[in-house]
C-alpha cells in the first residue's frame, strides 16, 4: 500500500466503493486522514464497516467539514450531469480528486533521493497491452517494477515507494479528469478515437481529458504521442512531444519521432529494432505498441539491447489477441478486451482471413467503421444484443445469428475445419460485455472454456 499524507486528521469523502475507491480510503487512513465513506451499495457498505471506516450518509453530511472528496472514476464529473456528491462538493468549494491525484501528492510528498519513477500510459485502444508490455521489459531489464492503475491493482494498492522503483500505470479518462498534479517521468497517449464521449460532452472533451496526463510534467519529462489519428497529431504538435507512428516509414531526423512499420522500429529514420519474430506482438498496432514500450525503456536507461530482448520475449496479454488453444488446423483468438470498433479494427487487420465472433453491447457507430475490412471475414458468428444491428450491417457478408458464446465457437469452428485450410477463429465482439457477462474478462473466459471444451489443446501445449 501507499500511504498518502497531507489529510492528517482531516475527513475526507471518499464515494464510490469498488477497487478504487475502497484502496483509497484504506492508503488515506494510513497516512492519518480521516475518510468518510458512501456508496450506493448497500453489500459495499456493509464491507466497509467491517473494515472499520467510518460509513455516513453523505446526501445528508454537513461537507464544510471535508477537506476533499475523492470521487469514484466511475461517477460522472461533469457528464451527462455531475454527480450529485460533484455538486455538495463545489457547493462547499471541496476539492474533488481521484485516486490517480492522490499517488501523485504521495509521491510529491518524498524528498527528491527518495522518488521512484513513473511511467502512465493512457488511450483509446492498446494501452493495457502497452502498460503490461513496457512493465514486462522494465522487469526483464532487471528494474524493480509495480504494474498497476486501471489495469489489475488498483495504484494505492500497490507496494510503498522505493527509490529505485518503477510505477508503470495504466490511467483512464475518468481517472485522468480527477488530476492536477499528475506529473509522470515518461507519458504515453497510445492513441485517440471516439469513446466514453457521454462522458466528457464530445469529442473535445474527451481529448482534453486524455491531454492531462501531460498537464503537469516538467521540462524532463518525456511525452510519446500516438499520431496515426488526427487528434494525436494534433496534440503531439501542440506538446512537442515525440511522435509514435506506424505510416511514417523513413521519418526526417530531427523531429523526435518513433516509426513501427511492419515491425521494424526506428528512432529518427535509423533503425533501432526488428519486432517481427516476436510471437505475441502480431499486427501493426502492436507494433506501435512495442514502439512505445521501447521508446520508454530507453528514456529510463535500459540497454538497446535489454530492450529488445523483453519485446521479443513478451508473452501477451490475457484478452488482447490471445491464441488461447488449437484444433487441428484452427487457432482460436480470444481477443475479448476489443470493446469498441477501433479496437477489432485492429484484430481484423492483423488477418487475412478469420471466423469472426462479434457483438455484444454495441458502442455508438456499431462497426460502420470496420466495412473496409469485412473482406477479409469468411464468416461472423454474431452474440448478444448488437447481433441483429451487426447482422444488418454486415449485408452480403456472410453471417449467422449464434446468440451466445458457446453456439457462436461451435459454428466458427465448424465452418473453419471445414475448409481444410490453417484459419483463425477470432473473438473481436467490437462491442461491450454488460448484456451477456459482467466485464470482458468473464467473456474472454467463456471463450477459453468453450475452445477448450472442443477438445482444443491450450496455447502453451500447442
């Protein structure tokens, strides 16, 4: 845990009562605050006071006696509509944070021999696989490493600060707009598409809550920018901030930029590193992302040479273009963490051919945005809600209506052995998960376990 100063013997609200927000208030109690909790939960409630926190009502709190509140990335800040804890707040001029701000005024709290480093990763699409991928080869390089944030344990939960240490943390856009000191040693915007954009009023504002993760860095601090979109672009020109690409094949010296293409990485047009034999970074965002991953160990001083041999020997990410079994001549996919159309783009670029399994909770756009690549889909195998919008949007391409995960594996398998050829099944839903499963770990695991239950033989004895 990190233990966070500076609210000895203050209240603090602290709303929302998940992974976060629980941590939180346990790294507060430990630096001296007061934290005072609520949560619409009634089961979370009851789980903090068996913790011993102190549990109130805050519709009915007098909040001129917090000296903050640290609100749940999950509450809205300002779209559609504030959260009602956001309102009392302001109304009472409390500062409103997140746990993102509070590991940073921790850190800021250590003297200067004291502080580890820090690396964040945020984006559209691609930063988990970032985060774990650059936490893989920090840790291969021999670096104490703590991988967390908004991917696996949540940041206050993670290990105390220790001067030779590295935070590698993943940070979404909520967590993002609840931060004003956040000044990370080497930041990372993978890239930026339309999502969430309920959320932050547009557009604009969405890319604005992405820009803070840049907000407070100092004149040391290194900024890599995704630019294969025009809103990275933009940004990286606005920052001078290094340019990550996958479309630039010879970039002009001088102008700070990372160029992944066709997994050859080059720093200022010289090359740097050949990505191509590595097994689990298949596909040109993943060869951005290894980019990124390189670009950043350098910047923390690993050895050209260190840094190559982690990207090489990377073993993925569970849920993101995960080979999870084979049968015969079919290799089963699961990349489950594909959540919006942008994200499959990526899954559906990486293959010739594939049996797709799609649908779920469909974003806004559905996968009006994938049409360029629905020749390259021998079949969709469609679930969930989305199925029937998918199935009208697909048109002349081939297409069934499977309804769940189990039906949709059986038939894509047996369409795929049946051309006699080496094919891909590929779980890519471009869709959320909350109509069928609770997150896109549950989906991905129901993917395993129907694969396996053909009589797969799992990835790592295949």
């Amino acid at each position: 845990m990190i233990p966070v100063p500076g609210f000895e013997g203050r209240r603090i609200a602290v709303f929302g009562l998940g992974r976060s927000g629980l941590t939180a208030a346990r790294a507060l109690k430990a630096g001296g605050a007061l934290p005072v909790l609520w949560d619409d939960s009634v089961s979370r409630r009851m789980q903090a006071e068996a913790e011993g926190f102190d549990v109130e009502d805050l519709t009915v709190a007098d909040w001129s006696g917090f000296a903050a509140l640290v609100l749940s990335p999950g509450a809205p800040l300002t779209h559609p509509k504030p959260h009602w804890t956001v309102d009392k707040a302001r109304d009472a001029g409390v500062e409103i944070i997140g746990d993102i701000e509070l590991f940073a005024r921790a850190l800021a709290a250590l003297s200067e021999d004291e502080r580890p480093r820090v690396v964040a990763i945020t984006g559209t699409n691609g930063k988990s696989t970032t985060t774990a991928l650059i936490g893989w080869v920090l840790k291969q390089a021999g670096l104490m490493v703590h991988v967390g944030g908004n991917i696996g344990i949540g940041v206050l939960a993670l290990p105390a600060p220790a001067a030779d240490a590295v935070y590698v943390i993943e940070v979404s856009s909520y967590q993002l707009d609840l931060t004003t000191s956040f000044a990370p040693d080497v930041a990372i915007l993978t890239n930026i598409s339309p999502d969430h954009l309920d959320r932050h009023g547009g557009m604009e504002g969405y890319v604005a809550a992405k820009a803070r993760i840049f907000q407070a860095q100092g004149p040391d601090g290194v900024a890599l920018i995704g630019v294969d979109e025009s809103w990275g672009q933009g940004l990286a020109a606005k920052l001078n901030a290094v340019e990550v690409s996958t479309r630039i094949p010879s970039p002009v010296k001088g102008k700070g930029r990372v160029a992944a293409v066709y997994g050859i990485i080059s720093i200022d047009g010289e090359i740097a590193a050949d990505t191509r034999t590595a097994r689990s970074l298949p596909g040109r965002h993943n060869a951005q992302n290894a980019a990124f991953a390189y670009a950043a160990a350098r910047a923390l001083g690993v050895s050209h040479d260190a840094a190559v041999e982690g990207l090489l020997s990377f073993p993925g990410l569970a849920h993101r273009m995960e080979e999870v079994g084979r049968l015969g001549r079919v290799r089963f996919i699961n990349d489950s963490k594909a959540t919006n159309a942008d994200a499959a783009r990526q899954a559906l670029g990486s293959y010739e051919r594939s049996f797709w399994i799609a649908g779920g909770r469909a974003k806004q756009g559905g996968i009006d945005d994938l049409e360029e690549l629905f020749p390259r889909v021998v079949e969709a195998f469609l679930i969930g809600e989305a199925a029937g919008p998918f199935a009208a949007r697909l048109g002349e391409t081939p297409h069934r209506i499977s309804g769940d995960m189990a039906t949709a594996v059986q038939q894509a398998y047996e369409a795929a052995a049946a051309t006699g050829r080496d094919e891909v099944v590929l779980l890519s839903p471009a869709a959320a998960s909350f109509d069928q499963f609770p997150d896109f770990e549950a989906r991905g695991e129901a993917f395993r376990a129907a694969v396996l239950g053909l009589g797969a033989s799992p990835a790592s004895a295949a």
